[in-house]
C-alpha cells in the first residue's frame, strides 16, 4: 500500500505551502491508491468548513480560495 501523505507530489506541496491554515494530503482509496484532495481547518481564521475534499489539486485550491473569503466574510457560496 503507498503511503499517500508524503510521495513526490509538486501540486501537493504547494497547496501545503500557500494554505498554512489547512492540514492538507491526499487520501487513500480502498484499493490503496491515491484518492482525493483533503484540506482540514486547522485556523479558524482560514476557513469555514471543517474539510474539504477534491478530486484534484486545481480544484482544491480553488475552494481552499472560496473558504478564504468566507472566512473573511464574503459570501457563503460563490457559485
């Protein structure tokens, strides 16, 4: 079974390095392989929601993005 917090991902370690608010790796699936995208709020001031999981790193930055502004006040969805 690969371990899914610490392979050779580029796209996973940039969203650790531009999201320090969030304990973010990949998941793993039943199969053993690598799973989605997990952010979990560790700063309040980050986020909103506890976790958030996506299929890809562009699209978990995107919403690590969203809970930024929700955090900041903005509106609840921005969609």
């Amino acid at each position: 079974m690969k371990d899914t917090s610490s392979f050779d991902n580029p796209a996973l370690d940039q969203l650790k390095k531009d999201f320090p608010g969030h304990r973010i790796w990949r998941s793993r699936r039943w199969d053993g392989e690598p799973g989605e995208y997990v952010a979990t709020l560790i700063d309040p001031k980050a986020g909103v929601d506890a976790t958030v999981m996506r299929p890809d790193p562009a699209e978990l930055r995107a919403e690590l993005m969203r809970e930024a502004f929700r955090a900041r006040g903005g509106a609840r969805r921005l969609w």
